[in-house]
C-alpha cells in the first residue's frame, strides 16, 4: 500500500510540475521557472520517500492500518521553503503580462499537494503554515479573487482533506487496538474459566475417590456403621475439607502425610488464606516438600496449618497436645517464612 501511494504521489506531482513547463512561449524568465520546478520537485520526492522510524503508539493496529513515519525537521522546514518561494519564482519568471498563466499559477496546485503530503506525514503546523504562505504569495502577485480561483481553494481543500483523513485512521487504529484489547482480556478470562472448571473437575473426581466408598458404604448399611468405619468416615471427611479450605497448601506428599496423621488419631486443620498465592511453583513446591516432612514426624494430638496474607510468614503450624492433667500443652510450632525480596 505504501508503494501504491507512494508511486501516486510521485505521478500527481510530476503532472503539476508538467503544467509548469508546457507553454507556447517561453516565460521572461525559463531558468528561473525551470529551476522552481526542480527544487520543487525534489522537495515533493523526499516528503514521500524519506523514511525515519515510525512514531511509536502503543496500538499495535496502527501496523495493519498502515504506518507513516514522521517527517523529519529538516524536510518540513525544506517543504515550508518551497511554499514561501516556487510561487512568487513563478510569478518572476512569466513575466508580468502572463502572471495569469497556466504555468504561472501551476504553484498554488503543487504548493497544495506538497502540503498535503506533509499532513500525512504529521506535520499538520507546517502544512497550514505553508499554504498560508502560497496564499499571501498569490494576494500579493494576481490578487485574492484570482488567487481563490486558480488554486487557494483547491489545495485548502486538499490539505484539510488530508487531515481529516489522517484523523480518521489514526481513530479506526485507536478502535482496533481497544478492540484487540478486548478480545485478549476475553481469551484471557475464557482460559482462566477452563482452568476453573478444569481445577473444579478434578476436585470433584478426588472427593469422590474419597467419599464415594464411604457414602456406598453408609447407604448399604443404613447409616449403623461399625467404629472402624466411622473411624474412615472422619478421615475421608476431613480429607474433603483439606481440598474445600486448604487446597492451595496441598499436593500428593502433603495429603499423604495428613492421611497418614489422621490414621494414628490425630485432628488435623488446613485452612489456606491465600499466603501461597506470591510465591512462585518452585518456592510452593519447596515449602509443601518441607511441609509434607514436618506433618509425617510430628506426634501432635491437634494439627493446625495455616496459609495467611502476612508479609513474612507464610505458613504456620501448630501441634498441641493434651497433658496429664487435661490441659493442652504446644509441642509443636513452626513457621514458613517467605523468601526474603532481591
């Protein structure tokens, strides 16, 4: 599209500038006139295709829409001094009996595409500017009623056509980039729904690995089970409440380790609030190796492991134990601390 565009540029332009040099008398002045079409000529070709990097906006739909790059400082400044001198060399060169003439006024028409294409490139300051200058220019030489009729209007047109056009991609770039934003934040929010109902799944499955043959075994029995059964009613109920309260603190190890606890009489409490959530699986995994080993050795009559949102520990654990004369007595306690910050 940009070679597209590009080759137009260059073929408008060169057509203005033929206007220039077809006449059936020569001007007063040919060199001069010549030598306004070349400079203008080569100022035109370099607004088109002198490229500087792209102005960064954080839409990545500019791309696809097309990039135009800023036109760099030099080049308008160039592009601001063909509009304030091609014209009035013009005007010289045809001499003051054919300042009316095609050839003579041919500059307001270039100055117009000239500046629309310094538009384009975002210099919208410059490309008013300039045809500001061609303007006053042709007020001075022909008058304003002459100027407005052989081209004024014409590249006022061209100019603010440009600028509106140039508005209304940068605003469908802007449309886009939300409209990928949204698009990303839903993708986002459909994979994070998967992982739920994935995680939610796989719950389900393991709570009815647990429960499932204690409730067969209950409905069989009509609820009149023996003390080794309810013995396994209240491990599989405690395990279910491991993976409702603390799932965040579990993995194979650790819920071997609470079996294995509860198996010797122990009551055991997991709740997880959320202490986990700021390390990473590689610091978690370390912590439930370390947690799994401190569960499988301890001789606690009462466990309880907590997860909680506190800025240096991470996780605490608290066995206690009933002494000789009915109180409870702490013969356990330790604590996870979180990794120190870099």
């Amino acid at each position: 599209m940009r070679s597209v565009l590009s080759g137009l540029g260059v073929a408008f332009t060169a057509y203005l500038a033929a206007a220039a040099l077809l006449w059936t008398s020569p001007p007063a002045y040919w060199l001069l006139q010549v030598t306004a079409v070349a400079f203008y000529l080569v100022t035109t070709w370099v607004c088109i295709f002198w490229q500087v990097h792209p102005v960064e906006r954080p839409e990545s739909a500019m791309r696809p829409l097309g990039e135009r790059s800023l036109l760099p400082g030099w080049a308008a400044v160039l592009a601001l001094a063909v509009a304030a001198i091609v014209p009035s060399a013009s005007w010289v060169a045809a001499g003051e009996s054919a300042r009316l003439a095609n050839y003579a006024t041919w500059s307001l028409g270039a100055v117009g595409a000239l500046m629309a294409i310094v538009m384009v490139r975002r210099r919208p300051w410059v490309a008013w500017s300039g045809v500001a200058l061609a303007a006053l220019a042709a007020a001075a030489w022909i008058g304003m009623p002459a100027a407005l009729a052989r081209g004024v209007v014409g590249a006022i047109l061209w100019v603010g056509l440009a600028q509106l056009i140039s508005w209304l991609v940068d605003r469908a770039a802007h449309d886009t980039a939300r409209l990928e934003e949204l698009q990303r934040e839903a993708s986002q929010w459909l994979a994070s729904q998967e992982g739920v109902r994935r995680e939610r799944r796989t719950q389900i499955q393991r709570a009815l690995a647990v429960a499932g043959p204690v409730l067969a075994r209950t409905i069989e029995t009509a609820g009149r089970l023996d003390d080794a059964e309810r013995h396994l009613a209240g491990i599989a109920e405690g395990t279910l409440r491991d993976e409702l309260r603390g799932a965040g603190l579990l993995d194979d190890e650790v819920r071997r380790a609470l079996s294995a606890a509860r198996e010797r009489g122990a009551s055991v409490s997991v709740l997880d609030e959320g202490g986990l959530d700021v390390l990473s699986s590689e610091e978690r995994a370390m912590l439930r190796a370390e947690l799994a080993r401190l569960i499988s050795e301890s001789v606690s009559q009462r466990l309880y492991i907590r997860a909680a949102r506190h800025d240096e520990i991470a996780v605490t654990v608290v066995g206690r134990s009933a002494q000789g004369e009915g109180e409870d007595i702490v013969d356990l306690w330790h604590e996870f601390r979180r990794p120190a910050d870099d």
